[in-house]
C-alpha cells in the first residue's frame, strides 16, 4: 500500500499495518507523519518503543537480535529503523524483507529512511513494505504549491490570513517548511484571533528561505526573473561555490 502524508492520519484512524516506512528529505513533513504512526501505535497498545541507526552492515545484526527477542514485560512494541541510506545493502535489503515478512502481531516496524529513487523504489525491501504494509513518501512543497500549504496550515491553528501576508511567509521561508510551520505557530500567537495581515508579517518575520541550485534553474527556465535573483542571492549568502551554480 502507498500512502500520501494527507491520506495517512484518515488510514491510521481505521487500521494498523504491521510495518510502515516514511521516505524523504523534508524533516518536518516526515516527523509529523512519524508521529502519527507512534500514536496511533500506543493508542492500540504498542506501549513500548526502540530504535535502531543503520549506519553499517553490522548494525543489522542488533536489529535481528532485537527482532526475535521477546519483550522483557510481554509488552507489545515499535521498533523503529532509521537509515541513513536509501541502500540497506545485501544484508539490509534481505533483513527487512523477513522483518515485514514475518507477522508478528506483537512487534510493529516503523521504518526512516531518506528520498528513494527510482532504483531504490523497486528493491526487494520496499516492495516487501508495500505488500504487507505501507510506505509513505514525502516530498518537498514546490513553490507553486506554498501559498496553499500554508493556507491549510492556517486552517488547523485557526488563523485567518491574507493572501498578501501568506504570499510574503512563502517568499521568505522558502525550502524550510520547518521554519515556515514555526513563523504560522508564533503568528498565531501575535494575532491573538485577529486577520493576519501583510503589516504584522512584515514586522515579524525573518528571512529564512533555503535554495538549493536546481531551483535556480527552475526559476530561470521558468522566466521567472525576479524569483531567480532572489534565489542567486540565497545561494550567494549561504557561501555556495559559484561552480556549482555555473555547472
């Protein structure tokens, strides 16, 4: 099964697959749909909770180990894994393949991971996931689709905002939806119920737009003159190599 991070909380609310993985690159998106599996999973029991780093082959062997021992209590659990490549490995790859296999209705694997590519989407693994559980891919909010992500971020704190001061959060908190998410929370504080208008955004919010150098292509391709200076500004403050914006 293939879930988007909107569709999860409406699946959780129904049923609880033995294993889950969340993929990609955006902490803040991935985190919150991490957190909605941990609570769904003590809300049906699971009351205990331990995690592994993936960092070498050898680290598989203590998940092995900790897979097939039983808890000390009789309590039923999460283990959580988080890896730090796309690519398990050999080991990796036929490990979690017999974890998701296995059925344990005492055990529950939520599984961390980074952005899967293509190739890694179609390992032995993640098809494992998606037969017996789910995977949840998270992806960035493009720009075009910002203004609106933070709309419906207004909508779950309550805030009423204007098109003018949404549209100015996004300029200034581009590529950091953490940052975007934390200036909404500090916002509605301000407001206090009040409308969110252009004034009190501009007298609260920092710049903490990050760029990366594919965007600067985007906006230029794009012919988006304005956004592709702001964007080089960006790169140019963040200390990255002129190389690598000329490549």
């Amino acid at each position: 099964m293939k879930l988007t991070p909107e569709s999860l909380r409406g699946h959780l609310a129904e049923r609880l697959l033995p294993v889950y993985l969340i993929s990609g690159d955006e902490p803040l998106l991935a985190g919150e749909a991490a957190d909605a599996v941990r609570t769904a999973a003590r809300s049906a029991g699971f009351s205990e909770r331990e995690v592994y780093f993936i960092e070498r082959a050898g680290d598989w062997d203590e998940v092995r180990a900790a897979a097939a021992a039983r808890s000390l209590f009789g309590a039923r659990r999460v283990l959580e894994i988080r890896l730090a490549s796309a690519r398990p490995g050999t080991a990796g790859n036929a490990t979690l393949v017999a974890l998701t296999e296995a059925h344990d209705p005492d055990t529950l694997f939520l599984l961390l991971a980074p952005r899967l590519d293509r190739d890694a989407q179609g390992a032995d693994w993640v098809r494992a996931v998606e037969a017996h559980g789910a995977w949840v891919p998270v992806w960035p909010v493009d720009p075009e689709r910002l203004v609106a992500w933070l709309r419906s971020r207004c909508r779950k704190l309550a805030l009423e905002a204007s098109d003018e001061a949404l549209e100015l959060i996004a300029s200034r908190t581009e590529g950091n939806l953490l940052a975007a998410h934390q200036e909404l929370s500090q916002l509605a504080l301000l407001a206090g119920g009040a409308r969110l208008t252009l004034d009190i955004v501009l007298g609260s919010v920092a710049d903490s737009a990050r760029f990366d150098v594919s965007r600067l292509g985007e906006a230029v391709l794009a012919g988006e003159t304005a956004r592709a200076l702001r964007v080089l500004g960006g790169l140019r403050a963040e200390g990255t190599e002129p190389t690598l914006v000329l490549w």
